[in-house]
C-alpha cells in the first residue's frame, strides 16, 4: 500500500509543470555542453578554482561560518555544478531526464523533440522514431517535426545497406 501511493506521488511530481520547465532546461544544457565540449572544459576548469570554502569541502568550522554568509542552496547548487561537469557523457544524463517525462506520457511536445534529439545523437534510431511519433501525435503542423522527419530520413539513409539493417535489428533484439 505505501509502495503503491508512494508510486503515485512520484507520477504526479513528474508530470507537475514546474518538474517539467526544469527537467527540459536541464536536457537542453547537456545537449548544448554535449554539442560543445570546449565549453564545458571551460565551464570544468572556472570551478575547479572556485576556493573550498565555497565548493562545500571545507571543515566544520568553514561550514559554520558559511552558513551565515551564504544560503546552503547556494553551495549544494554549485556542489551539483560541479558534480554534473565531472561526467563525460552529457546524453546519459540528459536521459535521465528524459525518460521519467516520456514514461507519463507528457502532454509537452518539447520533450518529445528533445527526446528526438538525444537519441538522434546517441544514434539510437528507433528511441528516435518513438519520440519523432510522440511529437507528430501532439502536433503535426509543428515546423519542428517537420524538421526532425527529414533528420530521420537522413538517419535512415545511413542505415540503407542491408546489413546495417541486420545489425540494427539484431541490436534491438539483444
């Protein structure tokens, strides 16, 4: 019984509003420090000189000091900063996002199309057309889909010779 209600807390978090503006910022930030990996270099580098007592690994009695300085947000946001620039692979933790939206069946045709492009990137082509499907249920006429058709027929382009097919079948089936 807790098991079951604690599931349907956990669903109705997910398709709240506010969770989903700040689950698709997110995807759109590691889609952008995916595209762009100098940037997050930088980005890497700019924390790595931000002082311990900021990071949050200073000792106790920084701890106490900072706590009347600074909000505790402040420090577990940029601990989180920091954590997120650690991983290599920017497209995992954008699905991490991802997959709790599309799993509700979201009404926002935006993480449908951001769904597209991470799994366009990941070279992922049926989680492709699943998500490319989704976005064509919400809205059609959106000029977005219209230009994720085209991705995907270019996508399916790369896979035209028969044994790309085989090997793409055989991937799904394992």
């Amino acid at each position: 019984r807790s098991y079951v209600e604690m599931l349907r807390l956990e669903d109705s978090l997910r398709t709240n509003e506010f969770y989903g503006h700040a689950a698709l910022c997110a995807i759109e930030v590691l889609l952008e420090l995916n595209d762009q990996q100098d940037l997050a270099k930088v980005q890497r580098s700019i924390l790595d000189d931000v002082p311990a007592s900021e990071s949050g690994k200073s000792s106790n009695k920084t701890k106490h000091k900072q706590k009347s300085a600074k909000p505790r947000s402040e420090v577990v946001a940029l601990e989180g900063a920091v954590k997120s620039l650690e991983s290599s692979d920017f497209l995992e933790d954008a699905i991490k996002f991802l997959v709790p939206m599309l799993q509700v069946k979201t009404q926002n045709i935006a993480a449908y199309i951001l769904g597209f492009e991470i799994y366009k990137r990941k070279d992922l082509p049926l989680l492709a057309l699943k998500c490319l499907k989704g976005s064509c249920r919400l809205d059609e006429n959106n000029p977005l889909v219209h230009v994720q058709k085209i991705h995907f027929s270019l996508l399916l382009e790369k896979y035209s010779s028969r044994e790309d097919r085989v090997a793409v079948v055989s991937e799904v089936l394992t």
